[in-house]
C-alpha cells in the first residue's frame, strides 16, 4: 500500500516538473511553440562619394557589393557568416571611373550575432596636370569623398592643405609647387566629416616631378604629350557585371594608335587602333573583380592613362603555370631584317602554345614541355603594324596574350642604299663633266696650232 501511495506522488511529481496537466476527462487544448535561431550576420557600412559602388572583398574575392545613397552612406548585411576572425576590405569607384584605396579591417564574428564593421573608404585622387612640371607650376589634384565632406591634402616634407567637398563629394586642390626643387614628389589625401568620429586612412599616392627644362636634359623622366589624347574604353560599361569568364572589350583612340592594355595596374598587352581608332580584344578572367586602363602611343610617345575601368566576373578561368616574356608587348622599331622572340617558361605539366604573328599568313601550334624555356622567334617580310595574340592550353586553363608589332624598313640599309646611288650619280656627273672638258680643250688645243 505504501509503494503505490509513493508511485502515485512520484508521478504527480513528474508531471508538475515537466510541466504537464493531469488528465481531468475534459479535451485537452495545444498550441505551436516557434523556435526562433538567431542568424550570423556582418554589417558593413560606411561612407563613401554620393552614390559611389561600394565592393566588399575576402581572400582576393568579391562578397558583395553596395549602391552609397546621396550623402555617401552605405550599409550592407553579410547573411549566413563564417564565425571566427574575418578581414574585409572594403573600396568604392567614383564617377569618373577612379578607384579608391582598399580600406582593410578584421573583425571577430560570433555565431547567432550580428557584428559590425564601420569604416570610412578615403577619398579617390587624380593628378589633373602633366606628370613632369616646370619649377613653380601648379599642381591639380582632384577626385571624390563623402559629400561635404573635409579632405587634407598630406604635403611634401611635411604640412597639409585642406578643402571641403561639394554636395557631390567632388574637391579639388591647385598645390603651387614653387617651395619645391627639383626631383619626384608623392602626395596623398584623406578624408573626415563634422559630426563622423571616424577618418579615413590615406588614398592612393600620387607622384609627380619637378623639372627645370632649361638646364641640361634629363633623360631619366619622361614627358607626355598633351597632344596625345587618351584612349575612350567604350564596352562593357563601367561597373558591368559578366555573365560567364570572358567578354569583349573595345574603345576608341587616335587611328593607328598603339593601346597599351593595364590590368589591375600592371601591362597585360597590346594593339593597334584602325585607321578609323576603333580597337578591341577578348578578355579572359582569371579573377574578379578586375580593373582596366589605357593608354595611346605614337612613335614611343604615350598620352596619359584613360579613366579606370571596373568589371565583375561571375566565372573565371583556372590559372595555367606559364609565363609569357615579350619584351612586355611593345615594340616601336623592329625592322624587317631582325627577329621577334617570344619566350615562354612552363614551371610545370605540358601545355600547348598557339601563336597568330598577325601578318595573316602563319598561325603556329608549338607543343610545350617544361624542361627548360623555350624561345620562338618571328621575321616579318613587310613593314606595317601587326596585331598577334599568343594562346596557351593547359588542361583546363587557358593563357592569352596580346602583342603589337610596328615594322619598317632597315634604316640603315636605306641610307646605305641611298649614299651609293648619290656617290654613283656624283661619279657619272664628273666622269661625264670631265669628258666634255676634255673635248673642249682638245678643239681648242686643234685651232691654234
């Protein structure tokens, strides 16, 4: 009797510990309890120029991207986060096409939190004046910030300069450079705001060199014509986001030009503009997102950089292991006697290099092993520009390359040329001058005897 009392009251505690109701013989009522687990989430915001695209970056990759509203702000919410330290960097492309330095930070991210990461992107900059200047020349320098925003130009040797923003974000310094001697100056700026506790780091620096052209000449800087227009980049407009691992990319220059191609700041190739200064090539990413800018050149005088340009791959290409050495790509006085050579180093596995020398009549296919470098060398039997691209297959992966050729005629084999047709057209004169002297002298000689 005791035992049952004691189940009884042990089961009576049990349902009063979880909760739980007798049955009473009445229908029992229920009720969804929803559960409810909280998301681990990074917020990044800042400020950046008026409507500026704002690209976040992890590991050399996009994670995503944000539109900056009027005033410069953004804010973006990373979904579905990684625990554990992140480091993103976060940039933005002003209007004009001009990117911004990559502003990087680390954060420590918690599961089931939001964490976030604020920072203020600095200023894009833009030398507006030539690269080499006379002693006593202004300096203008532009570019975009937060609108209304405070912008300190970090001077040479110490000092700074400050301007504000227009609504636009849009600033611009004129630096009278006449405290400066001759020599190579870098600059840079940075960004704040009345009423933003945070500032930004420094841009992207910008250099420029003083040069008094009256003295002896300097050889060592380089000055580019103002004639010389930059190139127009026309397609994919910037900003575009492709479909796919490739696309077309074209523009517009002076006709017969030569474009020199910069991905990411560094020399990718180049071509010829046509006679009407219409140029384009096929790209392929190994990256994303990548940037471009060009250049147009005539007889080894090159204008200045054309505006930047941003693309975004949704798909990229597997990276081969060779190297391409071209002279990097340019060439301006290969005459017709001498020999192009394109080098090629494979670090490993086999691969397949198709190369189009561009005078249309031979397209080569060399099988590559990587033992050693291997070099192969062209001719060209005609003065003229040649377009040629090299192609390499690896597995997968693909390689390609573009190169501009401008050939002429031996310079010296002219000259040579034309120094023995004028001595054969000096000797013939004399030995026939001398003849009819002779002749003369000899009828005067007959008369008088």
């Amino acid at each position: 009797m005791q035992l049952r009392q004691l189940l009884r009251v042990a089961v009576l505690i049990l349902f009063l510990c979880l909760g739980l109701t007798l049955p009473t013989g009445a229908a029992s009522k229920s009720s969804d309890v929803t559960l409810t687990i909280p998301d681990t989430t990074i917020s990044l915001q800042g400020f950046a120029a008026p409507n500026a695209i704002v690209v976040f970056i992890e590991n050399g990759s996009v994670v995503g991207t944000a539109t900056a509203d009027a005033t410069g702000f953004y804010n973006k919410v990373l979904s579905a986060q990684a625990t554990g330290l992140r480091t993103v960097g976060q940039y933005f492309t002003d209007k004009e096409g001009v990117r911004s330095e990559i502003t990087t930070k680390t954060v420590s991210v918690t599961s089931q939190q939001n964490t976030l990461l604020e920072v203020f992107i600095p200023p894009t900059i833009t030398r507006r004046s030539n690269a080499t200047l006379q002693p006593g020349s202004v300096v203008q320098l532009s570019g975009y910030t937060i609108s209304n925003g405070l912008v300190t130009l970090k001077l040479p040797f110490g000092g700074s300069q400050k301007v504000t923003a227009n609504k636009d974000g849009f600033y611009e310094f004129l630096y009278d450079s006449s405290p400066l001697g001759e020599g190579g100056y870098t600059v840079s700026v940075s960004g704040s705001k009345s009423g933003i506790a945070q500032k930004s780091e420094q841009s992207i620096d910008v250099q420029f060199s003083i040069v008094d052209e009256s003295g002896p000449a300097r050889p060592d800087f380089v000055v580019s014509p103002n004639q010389l227009p930059p190139p127009v980049p026309q397609s994919p407009d910037d900003g575009s986001v492709i479909e796919g691992n490739s696309t077309q990319i074209s523009g517009e220059s002076v006709p017969g030009a030569q474009i020199n191609i910069y991905e990411n700041g560094i020399l990718y190739g180049s071509i010829f503009a046509d006679d009407s200064g219409r140029w384009s090539f096929e790209y392929i990413a190994r990256f994303s997102p990548v940037t471009f800018s060009f250049e147009a050149c005539i007889n080894g005088q090159c204008s200045v950089l054309s505006k930047t340009i941003i693309l975004y791959f949704n798909d990229i290409v597997q990276a081969c292991s060779a190297v391409f050495e071209l002279a990097n790509y340019r060439f301006w006085s290969l005459q017709t006697e001498e020999a192009l050579s394109l080098d090629v180093f494979l670090s490993s596995g086999d691969g397949i290099l198709y190369v189009d020398w561009g005078d249309s009549t031979l397209k080569e296919r060399f099988d590559h092993d990587a033992d050693r470098p291997q070099s192969y060398r062209k001719s060209y039997e005609k003065a003229g520009d040649y377009n040629g691209t090299a192609r390499f297959v690896q597995g997968d992966c693909e390689v390609v390359r573009y190169f501009s050729v401008q050939v002429s005629d031996p310079l010296n084999a002219n000259f040579v040329w034309s120094f023995w047709l004028f001595l054969a057209t000096v000797v013939l004169y004399s030995a026939n001058r001398y003849y009819r002297l002779r002749q003369e002298n000899d009828t005067i000689e007959l008369k008088y005897k």
